[in-house]
C-alpha cells in the first residue's frame, strides 16, 4: 500500500473540519482525522505540517524528505503542497473513496485501469438504444397523488451529471455534423473530433467521483493525456456500450 503525503504552512489545522477547508484538503483527508507530523522545512523552506490519510501510507514515511519524494504545488492561496515517494507510487485502489459508482474501467496516462462512473447507461431495447440515469437521486412524491417518484441527483453527483450531459451533447452535435459531409470527408470507424471547451476540468470531475484527487494530484501523478481524456468522458456516458451497439447494427446490415 502507497499514498499521498500533503504539506500545509505551519497556522493550519488539519486535524478539524475548518482547518482542512481552510487549507482545501477536505477532498483528499476529510473522512478520517488525518496521521500529522510537524516539519520545520516543508516545500518552499518553510515550517508546517505533514499529513496523510490514516493507514494509506506508514506513518513512519509521513515526513518532508525531498531527495526520495516528489512534490507539486496545490492551486491555491493556501499554499499547500501533496507528494508522492519516488519508490512508492500509490495504485487506483489506494486513493479510491469508500463507495464506488460502477462503470468502466480506463487505463489512463500512467497505464493504470481506473474505475470511471458511468453516469448514463445505455440499454438495447427492440427500438434501438434508450439511456437511463445511474448516479443516485432525491426520492420524492408526487404531491398529489403520492406516489413515489425518482428526483433530481443527489447534491454530491450534480456536477458529475452536467459534466456527462454536455459531454453527450458535444458528441451528438459532432454525429451531427460528421453526418452532413460528403462519405470522403468523414472519420474512418468510431474516431471522432469532439469539441468540449472544459474537457479536462470534466475528465477530473470524473475522476474525482471515485478518487480523491484534484488537479495537482492528477499532474503530480501523470494521470492525463489527450488520447485517454476522451475516453475517460466516454466511460461517463457509456460510449462503449454504443460503440458495441453500432458495430452490430453495421454487421447485421452488412
């Protein structure tokens, strides 16, 4: 087992919730108080503490040693840093939460397959292909009548689906357009250009929904790249399962 170690400038607490806030960490320490060690030299030759999440890592390695870590610095005025040991790069299932969303595993830019939530399942019907949503919902009634009714998605989930819908949408106005152009023109097999102005902010909400990472996690760790970052957004929408679906339709037609 490997994990994250993450440095905050001495006046921070990372043992209370304001503390982490304050330090905008709640993401990668906030469900357990966190193992903590005091250095007098962290990232920039400046005193503070060094935390990890408890039993991701021993705490005999929670420490500030530069010559066998690797350390990136967390956006932000807080001034707030995370590292990695340079001999003990952590896997997926080190930095997983507690409770996964299903859908698809990716291999992404560090060649390690990461659980990817599928946010909008497509399921074969006699019609063709219909699409249901899988993240949680608020259970509601109807006031009228009371009859039990499926809500909006939970708070926790929200931005994941907005990130889906309009990964879904970008890529229908793409089948759109590739559709118009002459046979000639048109992208050989399944590769598509798809036009997404915040793709990588998307590809981490994705990730993030398993994982507790955040940016400076994901670059520290070399999780991106452009191949796999449409694949990532693919997996939230179940492009596998239509891609499957197309190649069937092509052969039954052939």
């Amino acid at each position: 087992m490997a994990g994250l170690v993450y440095y905050a400038p001495e006046g921070l607490d990372l043992l209370t919730a304001d503390g982490l806030a304050a330090a905008g960490l709640g993401y990668a320490l906030g469900d357990r108080p966190p193992t903590c060690r005091g250095v007098a030299n962290g990232p920039g030759d400046r005193p503070g503490v060094v935390a990890a999440r408890p039993g991701s890592i021993g705490d005999h390695l929670v420490g500030y040693w530069p010559e066998r870590q690797r350390w990136h610095r967390i956006p932000g005025p807080a001034g707030c840093w995370v590292g990695v040991g340079t001999e003990a790069r952590p896997a997926p299932d080190d930095l997983a939460r507690r409770d996964l969303l299903p859908g698809h595993w990716v291999e992404l830019a560090d060649g390690q397959r990461w659980l990817i939530p599928c946010a909008r399942a497509a399921r074969e019907t006699d019609d063709g292909l219909t699409f249901d949503l899988q993240l949680p919902r608020r259970i509601s009634i109807d006031p009228e009548t009371g009859e039990w009714l499926g809500g909006q998605v939970v708070d926790r989930y929200a931005d994941l689906w907005a990130v889906a819908c309009r990964w879904w949408d970008a890529v229908m106005a793409t089948m759109v357009q590739v559709a118009d152009q002459p046979d000639g023109d048109q992208p050989a097999g399944d590769e598509l250009e798809i036009t997404f102005s915040d793709e990588l902010d998307g590809a981490l909400t994705a990730l993030a929904a398993n994982y507790r990472v955040g940016k400076a996690e994901v670059s520290l760790l070399g999780l991106l790249d452009g191949r796999v970052v449409p694949e990532l957004l693919g997996a939230l929408v179940d492009w596998p399962t239509v891609q499957q679906w197309n190649k069937k339709k092509r052969a039954t037609a052939g």
